[in-house]
C-alpha cells in the first residue's frame, strides 16, 4: 500500500484525516549475529521498507485504539490492560509495551487513533518487531513533546521487548531503525553504544535478501535460551578470568579459558560469539580496504559457525546460503537475523542477480519444497515523521 491509499484507509476507519505519519525500517545484519546480548559488534543496516504510522488525537483522552491492516483484530487499549498482557495479540505487545515506557516515565501516552502498516515480512528475521516498536516510540516521542534522542529511544524499545514482550533481545535492532543511514551500515559496539556509519561501497555487487518464508516459530523461546547458555559459560570463565561479557575475550584468550566452561553444548555457544564478534571486526576492516571478497568468506565462516556451534539455522536457512554460496557470482551468504527461519543475505554479483535468484530459488523448492522471495536490499535512514 503507497502513503495516499493509507491516507484514505485512515479517513475511512476513524471519519477524519490523520494528523501525521511515520516509519520507521525494519533492517538485516550483514555480520554480526547474537554478538550483541554477549557484548560485542555487530554491522547492520536500515531497510528501506518497514512500519508506517498514521495518527490522530482521539475525543476520549482515556484510551488509544490500535489498528493494522497486517493482522486482526483491532483493539482499544487502556491503562487497566497494560497488566492483562494475556488479552492483546502477540503484534500489540510490542506498542503498548513503549507505551508502558513511556508513562513509566511520566508522560500520558493515551488519547490516540492509530493505524499500523507494515511492509517487512513478519517472522522473517528483519525485525519487523523493533520497527513497530521504533515508530510507536518516534511517534509519541514527538506528539507528546517528550525530547528523547534517538538512543534514547532505541534503548526504550529495547526494555519495552525485554520486560514487557519478555524477548529478552540485545539492542541492535531497535538502535539500527532509530539511527540508520541511507548507503551506509552501522558498526556498533553494542556494550558501549559507541558506533560508526560505514558507507556501504561494494562497486559491481549488490545484496541480496532471500526469505525461507518459513516462520520462527521456535525463536523466541531458543533465542533467550541461547542467551542464558552464553551468560552461564561467561559467568563460569569469569572465575579466572573477569569480564563484563563473553565478547571482552579474542578467540585466543576463548581457547585459553574455554575448559572453564564444563558443558559442552555451552562452550559451543560461548565459541561462536567470540569469534563472531572478531569476524565482525575483520569483516568491516575488510570493507575499507575494498576487499569485498574477504567480506563474503567472512560471511560463510559466520553461517557455519552459527549451524555448527550455535545451532540457530536449519535445513531452510542452510539450504539458500550453503547453495547461494556455490553459485558464480556470489561472494558470501549467511542467515541474518535470531535464525530458526527467517532469511538470508547474500553479496552477489549485480549482473548476476537473475540467474541467481532463479537458480537459488528452484534448489531451494526442490530441496525444502517452500518457495523462496528474493529482495535486493535498498539502505535507507532512521525512523523519522514522514508528513
């Protein structure tokens, strides 16, 4: 849907035009994968697709209606419901979870006529949840006069899908809609929220997003036990050797202290975030020096170790970068996002980009016998009001 037939879709529902509107991106991580609860880089970038919001100030300053043309049903929400999260659909969690952030900190979110667009693939790993979060926060955010930074923001999204959503995800997601730049991804230290804008100069190659279109069903409850495996095999290694994090160690110092770790399957776990986080640092290093074709092998030793070592892909996720990764023309493929499902991003020759798409996704159909979507990934800015 363009901004004109949502426009009209707005007049419809509630019989008055909006007052604004906003978006903010959903996004995909380029390297850099569960490297940010762990402490450590990470290297995405803002989509240019996402979340719009369109809004208008209600009669009953009690309460704020939320619609979506992407699920149903709709919903009043008031401040009693805010403790019976057990009434509201998994997508309304995630807006009134930044609501509860914002009158925690004493401003009065109610009052609103709201209408939810998304054009991120939902359960496809390009967070399509932070864009809901990012755009209800930038949203109040300005209609409230409440003068949050950016950051501030990003860190708001991230406690409201932490408490309140109870997806215990580090900040990446929220940070990249919040602080995105057209051409160009963010190498951010997710420890210290230090972070620098890379311009994104891949002369002759694109990337290329393919969706297993396979839901995650499994990732939220994996993804904060892969959390709880990492902060166990930290807590254990901590003992001899203090550290706020498993990404403060290089993978020498990992390989030093790793027999601390007793179990097996944890020390895994904690192996893929420390070499995660050192790929992330090579891979970028790689970028400034032109040298797209060791940013691509970066991206196939980082698929591997999360099949091998964290085990968050799957025969899907497999599949389209195992096989992406055969084919003329592409330098690198690996699943983005929490895994489980979702997708994949891959450097491929530009000139490529058709035979790639049609042969990948013919492998893919015979194979797993899901039909895969192929997106070139156009890098957009931040979240922002639109009109």
């Amino acid at each position: 849907m363009n901004l004109d037939e949502l426009k009209q879709g707005f007049q419809e529902i509630y019989g008055q035009e909006a007052d604004a509107i906003y978006f903010a991106p959903g996004r995909v991580n380029l390297i850099g994968e569960h490297t940010d609860y762990n402490g450590g880089y990470v290297f995405p970038c803002a989509l240019n697709f996402g979340t719009y919001l369109l809004v208008s100030r209600r009669k009953d300053p009690r309460d704020t209606r939320f619609i979506t043309y992407n699920f149903q049903p709709s919903l009043i929400l008031n401040d009693r419901l805010f403790t019976r999260k057990m009434l509201l659909t998994s997508w309304m969690k995630y807006p009134a979870g930044v609501m509860k952030e914002f009158r925690d900190a004493g401003h009065d979110p109610w009052g609103f006529n709201t209408l939810f667009y998304g054009n991120v693939p939902y359960g496809a790993g390009l967070s399509s949840s932070a864009s809901v979060e990012m755009v209800m926060a930038i949203m109040l955010n300005d209609q409230l006069g409440a003068g949050l930074s950016p950051q501030d923001l990003a860190l708001a999204c991230q406690r409201a899908e932490n408490d309140y959503v109870g997806m215990k995800s580090g900040i990446m997601d929220q940070f990249v809609s919040a602080m995105g730049q057209k051409d160009h991804a963010i190498l951010l230290d997710c420890k210290t929220l230090d972070f620098e804008r890379v311009p994104l100069e891949m002369e002759g190659y694109s990337l290329v997003i393919a969706n297993t279109n396979k839901r995650r069903e499994l990732a939220g409850s994996k993804y904060n036990e892969r959390r709880a495996e990492c902060e166990e095999a930290a807590r254990q290694i901590n003992e001899a050797r203090p550290l706020q994090a498993l990404c403060d160690l290089t993978p020498d110092e990992f390989e030093r202290y790793a027999g601390l770790v007793t179990n097996e399957t944890k020390r895994r776990r904690a192996r893929h975030a420390v070499t995660e986080n050192a790929r992330v640092k090579e891979a970028v290093a790689a970028l400034k020096a032109g040298d797209s074709r060791r940013f691509g092998q970066l991206m196939n030793e980082s698929h591997r170790s999360l099949k091998e070592d964290y085990e968050v892909t799957g025969v899907e996720l497999d599949t389209l970068a195992e096989e992406a990764q055969k084919l003329p023309g592409v330098l690198g493929s690996r699943m983005t996002g929490a895994g489980f499902g979702g997708c994949t991003v891959s450097l491929v020759e530009t000139a490529a980009i058709p035979s790639f798409t049609g042969t990948l996704g013919e492998t893919y159909k015979q194979r797993v016998g899901l039909t895969a979507e192929f997106y070139v990934a156009a890098i957009g800015d931040g979240a922002s009001r639109v009109e």
